[in-house]
C-alpha cells in the first residue's frame, strides 16, 4: 500500500510539486518478520494417532464410539474443518475419497 502511495506522490509532485514538498520524503517501508509456524509438528501428530489407536483398543464399553473418535480425529488433522463445520457434515457430502460442497467460514 506504502508502494502504491509513494508512486501516487511522486507522479502528483512531478506534475504539481506540493507546497511543504514531497509528502513520501522520510517515510520508510514497513518490515514485519516472518511469521512462524504455530501449527502442530510432526512427532506431535503421531503421537496423536497413536494415542487415538491406543484409546480404539481400550474402549470398550458399549456407550463408547472408538472408531468414530478415531474417524473424527483423522478428520480433522487432514482437512483443517473447525469443529462446527465437522458436526454440520451430512452423509451424502462424502462422495468417494472426498468431501463435497462443504460450508466454511464466511459461507462458502
């Protein structure tokens, strides 16, 4: 945006030099650093699934839905889906391999 501006400027001065003179004389580019990786790491995510395979073996009460915790997990880890787009999923959106037509943040 600062880019934008200084060109503006300098085509506006060089036609019609501004009385105070040029408005973009001292104004430097703003650096922000890079940002860093916040997500979760490799061994993080393995131990996940292996805590959720481990939980598969040890459930097993019948009020207790292994496969599907392990389901939704794995779900989750691989699509990105925030929890509220996961639980309005319907059936007929899982087409093959895939999700289809699947309502994300700022409706799309």
């Amino acid at each position: 945006m600062l880019a934008t501006l200084r060109t503006a400027a300098r085509w506006i001065h060089a036609h019609q030099p501004f009385l105070a003179g040029y408005p973009m004389e001292r104004i430097s580019d703003i650096n922000t650093p890079e940002p860093t990786w916040q997500g979760l790491t490799d061994l993080q995510v393995s131990r996940l699934k292996s805590a959720s395979e481990q939980l598969m073996q040890l459930s097993t009460r019948r009020n207790q839905l292994p496969r599907r915790d392990n389901a939704v997990l794995h779900l989750l880890l691989t699509t990105a889906l925030r929890v509220h787009e996961l639980i309005n999923l319907d059936l007929n959106q899982y087409k093959g391999n895939h999700l289809v037509n699947v309502k994300r943040k700022g409706a799309r």
